[in-house]
C-alpha cells in the first residue's frame, strides 16, 4: 500500500481517492481545502461594514496583494514573459506561484470558490483550513485556540517573517536576469510600514525587533536557496554575505546575541526565532548605535565591491527602519538628511563607491551622537 501524504487537517472532506492510491486497499484521506476569499467576504463577516467586517473592501481597494494577479495580465508582464519563453505568463506556475498562488493549488484541495483571479488571497496569508474557519468566529475562543485549530499565527515576528519570505526574497535567477523582474530584497518591517493594515498591531509590536528578525530569516532563505542551487546567479555569494555581515554585527551588539553558525544550518532558523523571543525594547537603539559605526569596514579593502555594495543596500533599509522605531523620535529626525545621503550612495550597486558610502556613514554616526 503506498502511503500518499498531502495535508491531513480534521475536516468535514473525506473520501477515497483512487488515482492516487494502489490498489490493493484504499486510504481514506481527510483534505483540507484552501478557500477562496469568497468565503470570508459575506456581509456577516469581513465583506460587511464595521472594524473587522470592512477587511474585504478595503483589502481590494488598498492592498497591493489584491492586484497581484493584474500585474501578470499588463504589457510588462508579456514583455518578461517573451524574453523568457513564456507564452501565457497569466497561466504558467513561473509566475502564479507568488502572483496568484490558487493556481496552483492541487485539484484535490480546491476549495469551490477559489479564484484565480484574486492573485494572494486571504488564504494566501492566514491558510484556509475550513476547521478553522468555521471556528474563529466564536467568541469563546482565543487567538491561540483558533491557532490550535488551524489559523496561522501571524502575530510574532518570526512567524510573520516565515509568511511573507516565502514570497519575497528568493527568485529564480532567470526571472530577473533574463525577465527583467524586479530583484527581490526581504525587509519585515517596512514591509509591514508599507501595506496598508487591515487589522489592529498587535500591542507592543516593535519595528526593530521585526526588522531584525526579518533579516535573520532572510539570510537563512538566501543561505538554503543557493546551497541547494536555486540561486546560482551571479552575486548571490556576495548578497548572502552581506546578510551574514549584517546578521553578526547586529546580533553581536544585541539580546539576540552572537552568530557562530552558519546560514545553512538548522542554527539559523533556531536562531532567527529565538531573536525574536529574546529582543529586548533597548536593542533597537543598540543596534542603531553599532551599524553607524561600520564606516570603516566600508574601506576595508578585503572585501570586494560588490559584496561592498550589498551591505550598503541593506544596511540602508536597516537603519532607516532602526530609526523608525527609536522611542526618541523627534530627535531623531536630526539624522533623516544623512540618511537620505545614505539612501542615494548605496542606490545603484553598479555604480556603488565604498569610499564615498564610509563617508556619508560617518556623516550620519555623527548625526546621530548629537541628537543624542
Ligand atoms: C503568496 C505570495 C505572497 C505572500 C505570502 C506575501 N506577498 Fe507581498 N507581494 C506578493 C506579490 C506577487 C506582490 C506584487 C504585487 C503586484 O504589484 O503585482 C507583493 C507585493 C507586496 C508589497 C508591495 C510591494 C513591495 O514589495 O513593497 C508589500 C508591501 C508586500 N507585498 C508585503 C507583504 C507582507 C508584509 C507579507 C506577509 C504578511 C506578504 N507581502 C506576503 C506576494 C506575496
Ligand atoms: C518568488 C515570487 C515571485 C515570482 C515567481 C514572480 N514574481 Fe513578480 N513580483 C513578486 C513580488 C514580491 C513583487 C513586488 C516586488 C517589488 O515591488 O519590489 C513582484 C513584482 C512584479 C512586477 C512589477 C510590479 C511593479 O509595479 O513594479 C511585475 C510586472 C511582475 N512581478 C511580473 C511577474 C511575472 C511576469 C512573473 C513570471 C515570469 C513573476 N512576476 C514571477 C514576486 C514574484
Ligand atoms: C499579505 C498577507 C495577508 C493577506 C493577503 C491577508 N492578510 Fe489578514 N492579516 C495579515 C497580517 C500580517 C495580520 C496581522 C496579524 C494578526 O493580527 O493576526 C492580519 C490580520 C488580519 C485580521 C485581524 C485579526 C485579529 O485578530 O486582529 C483579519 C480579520 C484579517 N487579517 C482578515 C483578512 C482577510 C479577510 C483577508 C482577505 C481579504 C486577509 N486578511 C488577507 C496578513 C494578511
């Protein structure tokens, strides 16, 4: 008898599937199916008005997400789709894997409303398990017995992170080299800054750790992708690097604590969830102080440009989310000038100049010792 494993969630689906088992005994196999947004969109739920039940409107009219499967059908998505061969971009899995992923969604777990065209659902992001959804409505139940039931957790930002990564940093080299796709940079917290929210933060959220975390789980997908040559491109040693660089320096001066691991292994995902158990609300200023003082790696001369010039692009979006999150942010805003100096030497890593880059750094570390 062979064994077929698919998603075996408690549900009301159960039935025999013949062409998937041998034949000498049938295994009744309990499916979960993945729902559309339909089924969280009737008027009684988030397709009404009110706090929680305007989600459904105001997600189609505000999230980006709700025009992901759009983005497929415009002339730029052609024009990718004939410099890679592709005939019919809006079909083929290359691009609905992360643009619409109900399309490729196996018959079996095909929920009767699943849509296509809805590009990343509601699904896409919190699951759909129908177990859960028919309980997290009851009042009785809290965050954690509906996460009992099946609901993802997207509160800590661990697993947040582990949520939106599967979509937002590793690519196949082919798609930006060849298609000209844009190139993919993981970055939690202005991700998060950036879509417009259709739910309450949770209380205590702190962009910092988020941010750190994120970069964590970065790191660990750059690290995984390439070992196991889903990157091989050019530049993906130099950009896997830089996220290590950064991870170490951040870590070492943090409750996250020291790195002596590498990306590969299992270290990092325990790592990368224990950043976030550990971080404290002092570390993002830590880590503030400790990034502004890099200047010099910057003419370290052992380090070659382009690994130079990744650092650079990601220490940026670093510190401006560091600052985001500073308590202090008024005071802050002293060092938004340097930062912007800083945002427009690590713009183009072609044209990237680390001397020019350590510059604006000391520039800005001495923005940000006076407005201290
Ligand atoms: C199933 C894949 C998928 C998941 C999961 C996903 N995204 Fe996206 N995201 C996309 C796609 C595709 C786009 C591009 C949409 C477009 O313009 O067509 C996008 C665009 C965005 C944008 C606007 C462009 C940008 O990069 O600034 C933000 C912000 C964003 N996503 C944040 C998030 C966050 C936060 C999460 C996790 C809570 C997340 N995404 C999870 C696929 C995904
Ligand atoms: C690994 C996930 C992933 C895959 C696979 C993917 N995309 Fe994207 N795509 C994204 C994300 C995320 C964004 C938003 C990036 C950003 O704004 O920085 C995006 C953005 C785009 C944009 C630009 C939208 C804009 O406003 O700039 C186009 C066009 C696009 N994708 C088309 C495609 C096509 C065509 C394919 C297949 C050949 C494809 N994508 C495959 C994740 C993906
Ligand atoms: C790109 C990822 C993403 C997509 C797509 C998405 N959400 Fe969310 N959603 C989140 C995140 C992140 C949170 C905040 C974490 C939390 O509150 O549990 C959230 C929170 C919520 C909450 C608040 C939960 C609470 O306990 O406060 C509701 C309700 C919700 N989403 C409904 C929806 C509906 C309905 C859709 C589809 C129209 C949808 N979401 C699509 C990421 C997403």
């Amino acid at each position: 008898m062979r064994i077929v494993k698919i998603l075996f969630v408690a549900s009301s689906f159960c039935w025999p599937l013949p062409d998937l088992v041998g034949t000498e005994e049938s295994v009744e196999l309990v499916v979960s199916k993945v729902l559309g947004n339909q089924s969280c969109a009737t008027s009684g739920c988030h397709g009404g008005s009110g706090p929680l039940h305007g989600t459904m409107a105001k997600f189609n009219r505000e999230d980006p997400h709700a025009r992901s499967f759009a983005t497929l059908a415009t002339p730029r998505s052609a024009r990718m789709g004939e410099a890679l061969g592709i005939a019919d971009v809006t079909a083929s899995p290359s691009c609905t894997a992360c643009h619409a992923p109900a399309a490729v969604v196996p018959a079996v777990m095909r929920g009767e409303d699943l849509r296509v065209a809805e590009g990343v659902g509601c699904a896409s992001c919190h699951d759909s398990s129908d177990t859960w959804l028919r309980s997290h409505t009851r009042p009785d139940l809290d965050h954690a017995q509906k996460v009992a039931a099946g609901m993802r957790d997207l509160r800590p930002a661990y697993a947040r992170a582990n949520a939106c990564v599967a979509c937002h940093q590793v690519i196949a080299p082919n798609l930006v080299y060849t298609g000209r796709h844009p190139r993919l940079i993981f970055e939690l917290d202005g991700m998060i800054a950036a879509e417009p929210p259709h739910w309450r933060e949770v209380q205590g959220w702190d962009g910092a750790k988020a941010w750190f975390v994120g970069q964590a789980v970065a790191w660990r997908e750059a690290a995984v992708a390439r070992n196991a040559g889903r990157d091989d491109s050019v530049g993906a040693a130099e950009r896997e690097r830089a996220l290590a660089w950064l991870v170490r320096r951040t870590g070492g001066a943090t409750s996250a604590g020291r790195v002596d691991f590498d990306a590969k292994s299992a270290e990092a995902d325990a790592y990368a969830r224990k950043a976030g158990e550990s971080w404290q609300a002092a570390d993002g200023e830590k880590a503030l102080r400790e990034l502004a003082t890099c200047a010099g790696e910057f003419r370290d001369s052992k380090v070659t440009r382009l690994e130079q010039a990744y650092r650079a692009e990601r220490l940026v979006l670093g510190l401006d989310r560091l600052l985001a999150a500073w308590p202090e942010r008024v005071r802050a805003a002293a060092c938004g000038s340097a930062l912007t100096q800083l945002f427009s030497a690590a713009q183009s890593v072609p044209d990237f100049s680390p001397e020019e880059f350590a510059a604006q750094l000391d520039g800005f570390e001495i923005a940000l010792t006076e407005s201290k």
